[in-house]
C-alpha cells in the first residue's frame, strides 16, 4: 500500500506559518504541483525531501506521515471533559495521544485484565432512555434509586472495568484540564487522569462523567460522547425518583430562597454540586410537563454554588500540601484503589527508565518527575 502524507498536519503547519503551499515548495526546493501531489496522496516525496518536509515545518515523522489503517485503529483516543465554551485545539490532542503512547509499556505491568466489562449498547441522552440506562446501572451496582452514590462505589466500578485512575495535582484549572480519558485500543486498557486540584462538588460529577466513557469506548473522544457522558453523570449521581422528591419540596417553598434551600440540602447529603441538582430537577419537570422552578441559572444557581465552594479534593486527601511523593503514590492506591504506580514502578525496574518518562507521563515539573522516580525507584 502506498504511503501518504498526513494533509491535515501539514495545512495545520502552514497556517502556523503563514504559509501557501507554494512558499513551502519553495522552501523544500520542488515545483508548486509537487506539493499539490503530495497533499493529494498522487505521489510521496522521497527520504531527503520528506526529512525537509519534517525539519522545514517543525513535524516529526509520526506527524508528518499518514498512519495505515492498523496504526490508525491502535491510536490512542483521547476525550477531555468539556467545559463551557473552551476549545480542545489540535495541541491538546497531540499532547495526550503522545502521553497515550507512553502509557503503552506499562500495559504489562498492570493486574490481569479481566473478560467481562459493562457496556451500555444503546447509549441516549433522551429523558426516558437515559432514566431506564441509569436505573439498570444502579441495579447492577447495588444500589437504590434514592441511594447516596459514594465514592468507593464508583472507584471500584473503574477497576471492575480494566479502567486505571491517574489522581494528578494539575492546579486548579478554568479549562477541560481536570479530566483526561486516554483509551488504548490496542490492549483493550483506559486511563483516566483526575485533576485533584478541583472542589469536591464537582469531582464527583467528572469521575461519573468518566464513567461513562468506560461504558461507552466507541463514543470516546466524540462530541456526542461527551454530550451523553454529561447526560450520564447528572442522571447517574441524582436520577429521577430524587430529582421528583426534590422538586416537590422545592416547589412548595414560598419564596426563592426556599427554593435554592431545598435544592441545596440534596446537593449536600448526595455530595454534588447545586447546579446538577438544579439541571436534573428541571430536566424531570419538563420531561412531566410540570412548571419549571422560577430560578436564573446564571444569577441564582450559579451565583450561590461560586460563593458557597467546598474545599479543593487535594487539601481533603492531603495534610500538607503539596504532598511528599510516598504519601502521593499511597493515595493513589489506598484512597482510589489505583494500581496505576504499582505498575509504573514495576516497568521502571525493569526497563531502567529515567525521570524523563514520569514527566511526560504525568505531564508535571522535572523537579517533581525527579522526586516520584526517587521513590518509585529506590530500594
């Protein structure tokens, strides 16, 4: 089969630049229509002009070469938590399939895989399906419809589903920065990197959100993924029979404060924010055709949850901070069941890596690379 370049790379290189296509023929030394062959797979440069191709618009290779169907289908798939408005850029992708890469070695190192994972087969974010989804997934987890969806529960669904957490300390972040799910198709394996520099209210909505990815691997790293994960995690952590008691008591509360206080006591006994059961208490008296609660997302909902945060998951889990590297990679395993550093300490005895890998690994400081290897390594 014949071997093509990677178009959209090099247009994405040449925007960059400022470039035509015509300036980097130029550069390269061939003719204007030789590019235009190129970037159309009619013809591939030879070895000196494809390594002028790679040094002239800064490309590796892997970058610069179009992978074959086998490698494309073993790419790593990435999916960021979307948030608000911000936009994952090309930059962002590269970054977390090149950490999907170097997740690959340690793929040995981990507990035997097991053979039976869940999957939602038919995933919808539509009222009644996504109920019917999230009722069956109690179900199975034991647990009731009006139950508490604690934090060891859904730990121990990730590692049921062969799907490692990677608790990082990213500093608090305006952006998708607070969760990363990296799938390896290759091995049938998925990290999850949580950003524990977050609130607690919200952590637990994005491991439920994570979640769903679990469940949903073909949905990975698509918008429609991350608008069903969303759906998932609400429904998931508050579902209807909840939303409906919490409506009813919020409906006969006089005055708006009462409202939001209403709202505010099943927010704090479920461990989640304001704003999920906000959303799905609206989600349930639309889906009744019931009168919507008279509250402004922006100016009443939004503006109680920004005055009234919990602490940051970080400065729960650690006293003080920032943690010594042994009590970091003992959280990792005690408090979220991770087997993620047994296995990294195990492929760094092996193989003699140097901190460089735990940097890039990790996407942290040198400084701090340095000192996770020490302890990873010593002894």
């Amino acid at each position: 089969m014949q071997r093509t370049l990677n178009a959209e790379s090099i247009k994405l290189a040449l925007l960059g630049k400022g470039w035509s296509q015509k300036e980097l023929a130029a550069s390269v030394g061939v003719s204007a229509q030789s590019v235009t062959n190129w970037l159309q797979g009619a013809d591939f440069p030879r070895p000196d002009k494809l390594l002028k191709l790679a040094t002239t618009l800064r490309l590796r290779l892997d970058q610069l070469v179009a992978p074959t169907a086998e490698r494309a289908a073993n790419q790593p798939v990435v999916a960021f938590r979307r948030r608000a408005a911000t936009k994952t850029t090309e930059a962002h992708i590269a970054k977390a399939r090149a950490m999907g890469v170097l997740l690959g070695p340690l793929v040995p190192h981990l507990p035997p895989l097991r053979a039976l994972r869940t999957a939602i087969a038919q995933p919808s974010a539509a009222y009644a399906d996504l109920q019917r989804t999230v009722a069956q997934t109690r179900d199975k987890l034991g647990l009731g419809q009006q139950a508490v969806l604690d934090y060891a529960t859904l730990i121990g669904e990730f590692a049921a589903n062969d799907a490692f957490l990677v608790p990082v300390l990213w500093g608090p972040q305006q952006h998708h920065g607070n969760a990363l799910h990296i799938l390896l198709p290759a091995h049938h394996v998925t990290f999850v990197y949580l950003n524990l520099d977050t609130y607690i209210e919200d952590f637990k909505f994005w491991m439920a959100h994570e979640l769903a990815h679990v469940y949903t691997p073909d949905l990975a790293g698509t918008d429609a993924g991350e608008d069903f994960a969303d759906a998932f995690a609400g429904a998931l952590l508050f579902p209807q029979p909840l939303a409906a008691a919490a409506y009813r008591e919020a409906a006969e509360a006089p005055r708006k404060a009462g409202v939001i206080a209403a709202l505010q006591r099943y927010a704090q006994a479920h461990e989640i924010s304001l704003f999920t059961v906000y959303r799905q208490v609206q989600a349930h008296a639309k889906a009744e055709g019931l009168p919507a609660l008279a509250l402004d997302e922006k100016t009443d909902v939004h503006a109680v949850r920004n005055h009234q945060r919990g602490a940051l998951v970080s400065a729960l889990v650690f006293d003080p901070l920032p943690p010594e590297p042994a009590a970091y990679i003992a959280a990792a395993q005690n408090v979220f069941g991770s087997e993620f550093f047994h296995a990294l300490r195990r492929m760094l005895h092996a193989h003699g890596t140097g901190p460089g890998y735990v940097q890039q690994l990790l996407d942290i400081p040198m400084a701090d690379a340095a000192a996770l290897h020490h302890a990873l390594t010593r002894g």
